[in-house]
C-alpha cells in the first residue's frame, strides 16, 4: 500500500509544503542541489537531538483520503509519545487547483525514536499515508528531506533526498486551491456524488437521498416574495424569522430542513467533504419546499446557502481575513441550479453582545459556535464571507436595537425591494 501511495504524488518536485504552526503559516519546497538560502521557519526552533516527520494522506478516493485525514490526527494523538508535536501540514502546487495534499508535520522531542518509528512504520504499511523524515546537516543550516522509510529502487525520483528551502507565501491561501467541490459545491449533482459515494460507510445517507427533490422536476419562479434571514448564531434570526412569518402571513422554513433533523448530528461528525455536503443537500430539499409554498404566500427563510457557503469557506481557510480567496473569486458565486431569493438580510451583532444574548439563552453550544466564541479571527472570516458572496449578495442590518426594531428595519427593506 505505502509504496502505491508513494507513485501517486504529482509533480513532487514543484510541490511547495506549508506547516501551520502558531496560527501562522510556514513554506518550503525542496530541490536537489543546494543553492544556499535560509533554513525554512518551521526548522528554526528545532532543538538537534528532535526528529521531524511529514505525513501526507495522498491515496484512495477522496471519500476515504477525507475520512483517513481525520481518523490519523486521532490515532497519532492516541498513540505518540509525551514530547511529541502534530501540526497541520499541507503540500501543493502553486495556483493549480485541487493539487492541495492534506498530512500533519510531526516533531518529536521525546527521549526515544523507537515509539513514534513504531507507529510511524505500521502507517506506512497499511494507511494512504506518505512519510518524509527531515535531517540536520552537520553545519547545523542545511535541512534535507528523505521519504521514510528509504523507498524502494522503482521509485527513484521520490527516493533521492532533497534540500528544504523557504518558500514565498503563494498568491492564494493552500486551502483555496481545493475549496470547489471539496467544501462548497455548486450544483445538487456535485454533493449529491458526494453523499451517494457514502452510502457504504455511512448508511444514513441512504436516507437522505431518498428526500432529495427530482431532478427532472424543474420549477418556475416562485410568485411571492422568498427572504432570507442570516447571520452568526444568535443574532436573533429566530426570532425575527417567527415575527415576519406573523407579521407577513408568511410561511417560515428553514435549511437544513425538518426533514433532515434525524441524520443531522451523524453527519455533523463527519470530515468536511461530507459535512458541506449534506448542508448543499439540505439547500435544494429546502429549494423545492420554497418553490411550493411561494406559489401561495411570501416565504421566510431561516439560513440558506450564504450561510452553508460562509461557514465552509471560513473553516476551509485559516488565519487573517487576506487568507480569505478574494472579493469577487469563483467561490463565492451561487449556485446556477439553486433557487435565488428575492432578498437576504444578514443580521450583524457587536460580539459582546451576540455573547450576552447566548448566555442568556441558556443553550449548550455546539463545536462551530464554541469556535466562533473563542476565535475572533474565525467569526470574522465567517462574516466576511456572508458579505462576499453574491448573485443574490446579502444586505446588512443591524441587530442591535431591540427585536420590534429589527424587525421594522428589515420590513422596511422588504417593502422597498420585494413590493409587498
Ligand atoms: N433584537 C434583540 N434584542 C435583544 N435580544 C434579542 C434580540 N433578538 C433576539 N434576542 C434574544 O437573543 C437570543 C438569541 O436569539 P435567536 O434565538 O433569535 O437567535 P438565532 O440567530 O436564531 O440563534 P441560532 O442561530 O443559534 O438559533 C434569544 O434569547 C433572543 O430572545
Ligand atoms: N443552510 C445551512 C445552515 C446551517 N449550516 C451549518 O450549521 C451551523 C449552524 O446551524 P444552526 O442550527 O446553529 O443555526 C453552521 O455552523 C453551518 O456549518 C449550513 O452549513 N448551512
């Protein structure tokens, strides 16, 4: 297995490397002759007597390279040894899309090499899993990098050792490179493969096949008005959604659908490739329950594809807002075969505030709204994205006032936009 995953990387010697250490990204490639240069940042700190491994996850589809992606963090945090240390890592090719590898950068500073060896040798042998060990050379400046263990002869280009260099930041974030189709899709075909494809592993997805509208069904425009309501958890959609439902003699959904509920939390603990997938799913089933009801009344919506789209990007990408692909990308087009709304409206909260309002409401958090709490950095990025996307693009209002404010705030918009 290991030494097939090992003839499956592309283009090794273009592939640039980044390590994410302290929030910060770090770049190297690798070349065969030493033209001088610095020591890559991610070497710096490294004291002589630790070891560094990478562990690129490089073969099988993408439904069990996602899947092994995350069961590895899991069993290296199991099983190395106190003094070891696990970044994320990836490898790519500068501004090729899909060329994106994930892996983890492992350094080991325990007493011993045998154990993390151990481990490291029965991955190889049985996981998708490409390892490279990195060596000091004696002057203490140069950096090579060796597949570990030594390959075999047929593999020559991957088996010579390699000096690491620093590499420039690249124009976009890795991430970016693989967000199409990996975490945000763009038609019911492409993430319904996804879930379909999961069907062995997972067999809930069965079930949510079965909900999806037919595709031959094609509807024509809704005749009321559809809006929107987004925004970051509570920030009070809920309860705006529920007064412009009775206010408007209005019909309320919401995505995911109700439908969805009992399969939502299965696919919540899956990696992302699935997770955004099932969300996608969700958006079209609601699409199909809109198209219905608004050839009766106006339709409320609580959260549709900005917020499936924002979140996706905004987890897919780390760091600053600048990692974030850039204002007007691909990426944050809508989706040509996905039901536009007359209008959204983007609830936006002072984060005190949106805080004060989860405490009061009791709730227990879930992972994404513990992260928005604690991670400044990902509740922007989450933001940023919402104001983003386009075709249909979200208008902004403030949710500050009290909720009878809000609410004849966003009447007003509705009035001056949808006629009603
Ligand atoms: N304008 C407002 N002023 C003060 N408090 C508000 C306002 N709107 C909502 N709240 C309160 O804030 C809390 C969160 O509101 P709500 O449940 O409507 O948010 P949400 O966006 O639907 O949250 P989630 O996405 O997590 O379901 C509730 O306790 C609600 O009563
Ligand atoms: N259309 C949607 C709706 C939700 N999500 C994901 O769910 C999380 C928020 O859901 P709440 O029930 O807490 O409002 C959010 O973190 C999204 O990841 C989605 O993707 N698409």
């Amino acid at each position: 297995m290991a030494r097939r995953t090992m003839s499956l990387l592309p283009q090794w010697t273009s592939r640039v490397f980044s390590v994410e250490l302290d929030g910060a990204l770090h770049y190297f490639a690798i070349q065969e002759k030493h033209r001088g240069g610095e020591v890559p940042g991610v070497f710096r700190k490294v004291r002589n007597r630790d070891r560094c491994y990478s562990l690129l996850v490089c073969s099988g589809d993408r439904i069990r390279r996602a899947k092994f992606y995350g069961e590895l963090r899991d069993k290296l945090q199991r099983h190395l040894s106190p003094g070891c240390d696990l970044s994320p890592m990836s490898s790519f090719l500068p501004n090729v899309k899909d060329s994106l590898i994930k892996g983890y950068f492992l350094k080991d500073s325990s007493e011993s090499s045998s154990p993390t060896e151990r481990l490291l040798r029965e991955l190889t042998q049985h996981d998708p899993v490409l390892v490279c060990s990195y060596l000091r050379g004696e002057d203490g400046q140069l950096w090579t990098q060796h597949l570990w263990p030594p390959a075999e002869s047929q593999l020559v280009e991957m088996s010579k050792d390699y000096y690491v260099v620093p590499s420039e930041a690249p124009e976009y974030h890795p991430s970016v490179l693989n967000i199409i189709n990996s975490d945000v899709f763009y038609s019911l075909d492409d993430a319904y493969e996804v879930i379909k494809k999961c069907g062995d592993i997972i067999p809930e997805a069965k079930s949510v096949l079965e909900l999806l509208p037919s595709r031959a069904e094609a509807r024509s425009k809704p005749d009321h008005p559809v809006i929107v309501i987004e925004g970051l958890d509570a920030t009070g959609k809920t309860t705006l959604t529920e007064s412009l439902r009775d206010t408007l003699g209005a019909v309320l959904l919401r995505s995911p659908p109700q439908c969805l509920s009992p399969w939502r939390a299965r696919f919540d603990q899956e990696p992302p490739l699935i997770r955004r997938a099932f969300y996608a799913l969700g958006n079209y089933i609601t699409a199909e329950q809109i198209g219905q009801q608004g050839m009766k009344t106006p339709v409320i919506v609580d959260r549709f594809w900005h917020s499936t789209a924002a979140y996706a990007i905004a987890t897919a990408v780390s760091g600053p807002l600048s990692n974030l692909p850039t204002e007007g990308s691909e990426v944050y087009r809508w989706p040509s075969d996905l039901l536009q709304p007359s209008l959204v409206v983007l609830l936006t909260l002072d984060p005190e505030e949106r805080k004060r309002r989860l405490r009061n409401r009791g709730l227990d958090e879930t992972k994404e709204e513990q992260e928005l709490d604690h991670n400044q950095l990902f509740r922007l990025r989450v933001e940023e994205a919402y104001r983003r996307i386009s075709g249909p693009a979200c208008i902004t209002v403030d949710a500050s006032p009290p909720a009878d404010q809000v609410l004849q705030q966003v009447l007003l918009l509705i009035r001056g936009k949808c006629h009603l």
